[in-house]
C-alpha cells in the first residue's frame, strides 16, 4: 500500500513542510556528489550511533557531545534514494494538514521533538549497538500519529498491490495508518530487524499522538455580545 495524496486542504501554505522537504534534498544531493570515502565519513558523522551515548566508562566527553548533536542531524540524512524518497512522501502527504492546525512554528517543534522521541525509543530497545540510525522516518511517524487523531476518517488515494491486481483505492486513513502501525509492530516485535529501527517509529509514532494535543493551535474564543 503506497498513499499518493489525499482529500484533505489545507487552509495556509505548508511552509515548514516545504523547508522540511529542502533541507532533506539537500542533504542527500550534497552526501552523494561526494567522493568516496568522504562521502561515508559524512554519512556516520551525522548518524546516531547508540553506543556512542550509552557507554558511559570510559567517559568522554567529545564522543557524548557528538553523541547528542546526532540525535538532530539524523534526522536529515539518508541512506539511498528509495529511503529519503519514500519518507518525503508521506511527509509531503501528511506533512501539511498536521501543520495546517499546529501552526508553522508548533509543527517544526512537534517534527523534532517527534524524531527525538523515536530516537530515544531505538537507543532504549538496543543501547550498545553500533549500527548507525539515520532517516527521517521516526520524525514522520509523528507526524503519521498525529494524522491518525486529527483526521481518521479523510481519503487517502492508495495505490494497492494483492499479487497482479494493481489499482488506486480511496482508502480511510484509519485504515491505512492502522496497517502501517500493524507493520511496524510485527517487525518490532520480530526477531531480525532488517537494519530498520522499527522501534523508532514506534516512538514516534506515539509521541506524535501524545504531542499533538499539546502542539495543536486552540480555537479563538469568540465574546459575546
């Protein structure tokens, strides 16, 4: 199942959406017009490596410091184009109504608080790994949690694969989102992993659905008269 837009305007420009979306292009343009092994180098030194912030004897402070700057810039970089271009698609799909109702400014702080609460997830469920977590996708399962609670019923054009049947369905994001969730959980709970940080979008899918009632702009009071 692949969303490729939805039934669901917007009422301002999805500012933040859009410089989301840039950045990550960006990025990724800059990681591959480097030369090997610079553009590896690159590639580690923005990734979360677990251990680095878990391993507390012997104690540095350089490594922590590093450590904690790569819980943000993880969030920006990608390890191939399927990678960033399957996560700035639900970004872009989903992205822009959770930012129509927080706001351009709440949006931006629920994205990374959302990619850092996925992270936070990842490093709890496997501390002493080594393997590097990169991606966007924790920070977009917030957004995806948030969706969920704001917007369950809004259409979502699918495209849908059952073996040679290929066809764009209309589905209820309930539905979609929930089968994405089920996906995430049955992998989190598998033994191999397949080098995806599953628990990451658990995390963030959760705080996603935590933070959006806290992030989302209120009503304007009406006085009466």
């Amino acid at each position: 199942m692949i969303p490729l837009k939805d039934d669901n305007p917007t009422r301002s420009a999805p500012i933040v959406t859009l410089f989301l979306v840039a950045i990550n292009l960006v990025v990724f343009l800059w990681q591959v017009w480097l030369p090997e092994p610079a553009r590896q180098a690159f590639i580690l030194g923005l990734a979360i490596i677990p251990d680095e912030l878990t391993r507390l004897q012997p104690f540095n402070a350089v490594r922590l410091a590093h450590g904690g700057t790569t819980l943000l810039t993880s969030m920006f970089v990608h390890g191939s184009l399927l990678h960033l271009g399957g996560n700035l698609l639900y970004l872009w799909i989903f992205g822009n109504n959770v930012e129509d109702v927080t706001g351009h400014g709440r949006f931006l702080l629920f994205y990374l608080l959302s990619g850092l609460a996925a992270a936070a997830t990842q490093i709890a469920a496997a501390p002493g790994s080594t393997v590097p977590m990169l991606g966007a996708s924790g920070a977009i399962a917030g957004v995806l949690g948030a969706y969920l609670v704001l917007f369950p019923d809004a259409r979502v054009h699918t495209l849908i694969f059952i073996v040679v049947f290929v066809r764009v369905v209309p589905v209820p994001a309930v539905i979609l989102l929930g089968v994405w969730l089920l996906i995430q959980m049955v992998n989190a709970g598998s033994a191999g992993g397949a080098g995806i940080a599953w628990f990451a979008h658990l995390g963030g899918f959760g705080a996603g659905l935590l933070l959006i009632s806290i992030l989302r702009r209120r009503r304007p009071r009406h006085s009466l008269y």
